[in-house]
C-alpha cells in the first residue's frame, strides 16, 4: 500500500464544489440490465465499463492483478469480469451466477447496472434485473450471432416492459472489424424483434475486452458513426412511457402516533399529486381529499413518481395496509381474478389447485392457482398447453384471490401491475407477475388457442 | 481524475440539464425514497426489528431516513450496537450523545464470554477478535431480544460479494447466509416472510455509494463522529497502516512513541483494526472533494477486509453483518 497525500479537488474548492453540487443535483439516475449467454462477455463490459469511467480504485486494481493471475481468463492481461463476479464459486468457475448490482457515475448521470447471468435461473434473475430497468444491452458474440439465448433474452426484457435495447455485438475484433458480420446481425436481431414493441434498438459494434466503442469510440470501425455504448446510455430518455400514468399510492404503513395527526405513509407509484386533490381508497372505494402531503422535511405542494410521503387526508375515513390510494378519476380495477403471466422461479413444479401468498403492491393475499392458461415459449412467445410449471418456465395463469385487490395492467404501469407470489411452507419467492389486461372473451377457455403470440403481446402490452 | 470530478473543476461545462420530467427527482432523492420505502416495509411485515448501529457515517445516515421514514412518530423499534470495546473512544461519547439527544431506544451488547476470555484485536488477532466480538456478538444479541429483522447500512459498492446481496436478506436460524439461496427481488416488491427462527437482514442503503453517502450528509447536516474529519492525531506505523493510540491498550515497540500526524478515517471500527489516511481534508466539502479523487477504496483502510481472498463472503456465510 502507498500512503500519498490526497490531491486537492476543487481548485478553488468554494466555487468548484458549488458547480459540482449543481451538476451532481440535476443528474437523473439510469438504470439498465446487461444481458447476454454464457462467455458473451457481460462481465467484461460492465468491468470495462467500471474501469474506463474510472470507478475502479487503485487497491482494487492490485486485486484485480492478483486474482486474475489465479482466476483469469485472459491469460497475462487483467481480466475485467472478476471486478463483477464477487462470489467464490464465480471466480472459481469463470461464470456469473448471481444477479449483481453495479454503480458508476459520468458527469451527466449516475447508473445502476444489473448485471444477469445469461444460464443459470436467468428466467429469474433477468426478470428481476429486468424489472426494474430503463434501458436493456443485450450481448451478441459476434463470432457466434444470434442464438436462442438471445431470443429468449429480447422476449424476456420486452416482456418485462422494457422499450429500448441496446444491441451489443461483442468481440468484433475477432472478427477483424468485420461490418458485414454485424450488419447480418443487427438485421437478423430487427426481424426477429418486429412484434417486441422496442421503441428503438440501437446496435453497437464494440469489443469490451479492448474498450472499443465502450467508454471511448473505436478507431477500428470507421464504418460506424453511431457513438460508444456510454454516450448512448447518458442520453437515452429515462423511463419516458411513464410519464403519463395516473396517481397511484400504496399504503404501507398508518402513522399515527397521536389523537391529532392520522397520516397514511407510502411510496407513489406513478403520477402526481397535490392538496386538494380528490382521490380513493381501493378496493373499499372510499373518496376523500389530500389535506396535506406530509414529510418530515415539511409539507410539499406536490409530490410524484418514486416520492416517499405521508398523506393526510380531510375526512376520518378509514384506510389501512394493503390498500391503494389514487386519482379518483383514474381509478384501478378491484379484482378477485387475476389473469397474469408468471415467471416460475421455484425448484418445485406448479400445478392447478396450488394456494400461495400473491404480495400486490403492499396486498399480500391468499392466490389459488385456478388454471395454467399456457405455457409461453421462451424464445418464439408463442403460448402452448400445459398442466405444469417448472423452474424457469413463462405461462399465463388464472389466479382466483381470498379477497379483492386494486391493480392495473403491468402494460399500463409497472408497479401497481407487477405481483410475487411466495411458497407458503419455504416462504421463498417463487414466482414474478405481470397482471394482464382484463380478458375481453366471455369463456376463458376458448383463448388463446389462435393467433396465439400476436393477440398475447397484445393483452401483454394493452394494444 | 474522475469523470463527476471533471465537471467540477470545470465550471464551465454545462451541468446536465434534466432531460425529461421523469428526472427531475434527483438521484439523492430517489436513493432517499428508495430506503424509507425499505424501512416502511419491513416493520409494517416483521415482528421485532431493530437497527444495527455501528456509529459510522453509513449508520448515521440509516438512523436519519428511519427518523423520516416514521415522522412525526417516533421509531418503532431499538437500535443495537455490538460493542467489541474496542471502539474508538469518540464514537462512544458520539452513540451515547445522539441517543440522549434523540431519545433513542439504545441497546448495547457485548459478548460476555469474549469479554471474560479478554478477546481483543491486539492479543487475538482480527480473525479471532472479529469472529467472536462481532460475529458470535450479534448473534447473541439477535437471539436474545428474538429480533426477527436487523437493519444494516451495508452498500453493495463496498465489495464484491456484497454486491450479489438482496435488500432483505434471509439468514437461517443458525444466522448463516446462503448465497445460493437467495429470493428474487423484482420491482419494489419485497417478500419479508421466513420460517420460524430465521431472521432478515436489510439494507435500505443498498443502491447508495460511498460519494452518495457523503453527499447526502452535507445536503442534510448529518452530524457525524468528529474522527472523520482531518485532525492531528497520534498514531503508528503497523504494517502500512497508520493505526491512532486511542489509548493504552495498543502495545508500542521499545523507543517507539505515537507521531502527531494530520488524518481523518474513511471508515471507523475497532481502533487497532482502522487504519487512518493522511488528509487535510477538515470540511465536508473538502472530504467530498477528497471522495472524487480518492485512487483506494474506503474499505482499504479495514484490517478485516484482507484476512484473505473472498474472507467478507465467508465472514457474511457465518453470520457476519
């Protein structure tokens, strides 16, 4: 270790931390999944990535040394994908097994990186990564092109409710830079992904093992103008779609520490709202107004998307945990059924007639499995029969609930329409859902049997 | 140089307008938010919580979004902290000063074996001493009181095996981590149910970095324990570490005497385990700006960190917070 003094950072330190307060305050937070097969290199490029933004500090590096003497892939060179694989079995085998959270930060944004194994449990561990993501880098090898994994990869983040991918064909030094061998891929990836409503893929010819076209543009395309993977990723719109969702607040906790103060705490969902405003309490209907929206900063005029707060509401009426507050003239659907797509993430099959715990934004209920409607293939989304589920498998399910709950279509809004369901004896969390549009079909078991792909994106989307 | 830094020093460069409304919540905001969400669900789905408190700056900032997070009530559940006696003296008049002042409900325990066996760092080594004035510590005083969920100010940005940790992290009834078992934790929805005698970890900080941490101290005036701040301090030279003579229970070399050095702490624990860096850094805009430029990682500074590759993940397996 070298002790060294720690070089001054602000030059004149009043004025420099001001603007450096400024731009830090106005910076938006991006968050984004990196997905891709085994050996595509994901870890290499959120490495890379960490490294050439300058994340990496200097007694992580003589450890990344170290290590990658033991444990690299990349013969002499440091190998960049243990700075992302932290578990013992990962250095071990070469492999990620386990979703990973990573942070850097440019002058322009701060991110959030989840980083997905692309085999193991990945139906899982990318749902999970993918829940709560902007923007999607789907891997390639550009050696290898498209496979099913990446099929599987692009239906599962559109699935998910991500719009925008990006498309990174990996390891083009291999390939000598070669640009017909990217564009067969970026056009092979358009086709297949026509009916995945992406608002837009960007493709990216890039090498994360030499930082090509990465943090730095590379000099080895001068057939690509399109800009390095970052530039794209400080500029992108973040979550734009949502912007237009209605005011949603689940209660999660009543305070009430006196006779005089009854507030009901909770994280907005979506939308905005304001003293004044008219909103219910779902599934009891109960209308009231906001008195005043409390925090322990003071009251806030106005408070929205992702905003921890504390409504006080003018009347005495009576709302508790589980229920959800919002617009009154944007009001949920109060379900006792639920149609919804699952992710079976448990090792134990499912079959009709199972009972577990459905957690719904702060709701946990009692969920019966009612009936598998289909099993969604991974990689075609087309849905086909079933009588079980295993590990891993996507499906459409009715779900018949212990009593009513207020939720929205997952293609309307991703909280309020989003649900776990937990082993009652192992407690694990054994699936993710999405909450599907309601069904228009009077007999559910004529759906979906026809036009099957098209007419589920569409009730998965709402279009 | 990093990247944030450049804009700082560069006045000039046009700071990031927000690009859509959605970004008008600033991240520090979001991260805020984010974590009393975390605290909110917890209690509401647990029987017997408490905090963990270890007085470091992460600690403080946890115990300030609990405070928000159930204003205008007080806290509903205590806060613990394992003391291994061998903290750094200020931080005990700091613990003791905020929970008089806050009127907490302040628990603190020590291992009474490893007390009567006089376990120390100097004596046993920081395997020894970690593994039974904190490990087997906490556990003790998980078991005792029966808490069911413990809040920790644990960042995935520290390490790398924290890095693959849930927000609510489960821990048999042994109170071991199986990294192979953890649960899914999609969307905001956390699951915070376990079988009888297991018990939740959770980290509202999760998301948060180091420079996050700093930041949000300055924007909320956080009082932190003065050890952070640059100062002249006494201290040794015990392999590459500059270690501070907190007081006689550190042995010095024959003809060895404490220099008066200018140094802060990155991070505080046991004394003889916490090494210090020169710094003049005495503000919190000058440790920020120190943060920016920092080339080593805070958890440098941690004897504990270097028992050997991998030794957090194995420590985390046998119940280390």
């Amino acid at each position: 270790m070298t002790l060294h003094q720690a070089p001054t950072a602000f030059a004149d330190r009043a004025s420099g931390y001001a603007a450096f307060l400024v731009a830090h305050r106005n910076k938006a937070v991006l968050r984004f999944i990196a997905c891709g097969s085994v050996d595509d290199g994901k870890s290499t490029l959120i490495g890379r990535l960490l490294h050439d933004t300058k994340q990496i500090f200097d007694d992580q590096i003589s450890a990344l040394q170290r290590d990658s003497r033991k444990h690299g892939t990349q013969g002499q060179e440091m190998d960049l994908a243990l700075l992302v694989d932290g578990l013992q079995a990962e250095r071990e085998q070469g492999i990620t097994i386990d979703v990973a959270y990573r942070f850097f930060s440019t002058d322009k944004r701060s991110f959030i990186v989840a980083d997905t194994p692309g085999h193991e449990q990945y139906t899982r561990n990318m749902a999970t990564g993918a829940s709560t993501a902007d923007v999607a880098v789907i891997l390639v090898d550009a050696r290898q092109g498209l496979t099913r994994q990446t099929r599987r990869h692009a239906l599962l983040v559109s699935n998910l409710g991500i719009r925008r991918v990006v498309l990174a064909v990996n390891k083009m030094d291999l390939t000598g830079w070669a640009q017909g061998t990217f564009d067969g891929i970026v056009a092979g990836f358009r086709d297949f992904a026509a009916d995945l409503n992406f608002s837009e893929i960007k493709a990216i010819p890039l090498s994360a093992k030499n930082g090509d076209n990465v943090v730095e543009p590379g000099i080895a395309a001068p057939w690509y103008a399109g800009g390095p993977l970052l530039a794209y990723l400080e500029t992108v719109p973040v979550r734009a779609e949502a912007l237009n969702a209605p005011f949603r607040m689940a209660v999660q906790w009543v305070n009430r520490p006196d006779s005089e103060f009854r507030g009901y705490s909770g994280r907005i969902a979506s939308g905005r709202v304001r003293p004044g405003d008219s909103v219910t309490v779902q599934p009891s209907g109960r209308t009231s107004t906001v008195a005043r929206i409390y925090t322990a900063d003071g009251d806030l005029p106005e408070a929205g998307e992702d905003e921890s707060v504390t409504l006080v509401l003018a009347d005495q009426i009576d709302a508790s945990r589980g229920q959800v507050i919002v617009a009154t003239d944007a009001p949920m659907r109060v379900a006792e059924t639920l149609d919804a797509r699952l992710f079976w993430a448990a090792e134990t099959d499912l079959a009709p007639g199972a009972s577990l715990f459905a957690k719904i934004g702060t709701a946990t209920v009692t969920a019966t499995v009612e009936r598998i409607v289909s099993r969604i293939d991974p990689e075609t989304g087309k849905p086909g029969p079933a009588e079980r589920l295993s590990a891993n498998d996507i499906a459409d399910v009715r779900l018949r609930l212990d009593r009513p709950v207020a939720v929205d279509a997952y293609a309307e809004n991703r909280e309020t329409g989003s649900l776990i369901l937990i082993d009652r004896e192992t407690t694990d969390t054994a699936a993710l859902g999405l909450v599907l549009a309601p069904s228009v079909e009077a007999s559910p078991t004529t759906q979906p049997a026809r036009g099957g792909l098209l007419r589920g994106l569409k009730r998965l989307f709402g279009r | 140089m990093s990247a944030a830094l450049s804009a700082a020093v560069q006045p000039s460069v046009p700071s990031a307008a927000p690009s859509s409304p959605a970004d008008r919540l600033s991240h520090l905001k979001r991260l805020e938010a984010e974590a009393i969400h975390i605290f909110r669900e917890t209690v509401a789905e647990t029987e017997n919580p408490v905090m963990l408190y270890s007085i470091g700056k992460d600690s403080s900032v946890l115990l300030h979004l609990a405070l928000k997070a159930f204003a205008p009530g007080r806290l509903p559940f205590p806060l613990l902290h394992v003391d291994t006696t061998w903290k750094f003296r200020e931080m005990i008049a700091f613990r003791d000063a905020r929970a008089k002042e806050l009127g907490l409900d302040l628990l603190v325990y020590t291992n009474p074996d490893g007390l009567a066996r006089g376990v120390g760092p100097v004596s046993h080594g920081s395997e020894v001493h970690t593994d039974v004035m904190k490990t087997q510590a906490l556990r003790q005083a998980l078991d005792k009181h029966r808490f069911d969920a413990a809040f920790g100010g644990a960042r995935r940005d520290e390490e790398a095996s924290r890095a693959k940790e849930r927000i609510i992290s489960l821990r048999t009834a042994q109170h071991r981590w199986d990294p192979k078992r953890q649960r899914a934790e999609p969307w905001h929805l956390y699951n915070l149910r376990k079988k009888r005698g297991e018990s939740l970890r959770v980290f509202p900080l999760s998301n948060w970095t180091e420079l996050d941490i700093w930041l949000y101290i300055e924007q909320e005036n956080i009082p932190i324990v003065p050890l952070y701040f640059a100062k002249e301090r006494p201290v040794v030279e015990r392999d590459g570490q500059l270690i501070m003579v907190d007081d006689d229970r550190l042995p010095l070399a024959p003809g060895e005497t404490p220099q008066q050095r200018l140094v802060r702490f990155r991070t505080l624990g046991c004394y003889p385990l916490t090494g210090a860096v020169e710094s003049d850094a005495a503000t919190l805009p000058e440790i920020i700006g120190e943060t920016l430029a920092a080339r080593t990682s805070e958890r440098q500074g941690r004897v504990i960190d270097k028992d050997g590759a991998g030794a957090m993940e194995r420590k985390k397996r046998e119940g280390y917070f």
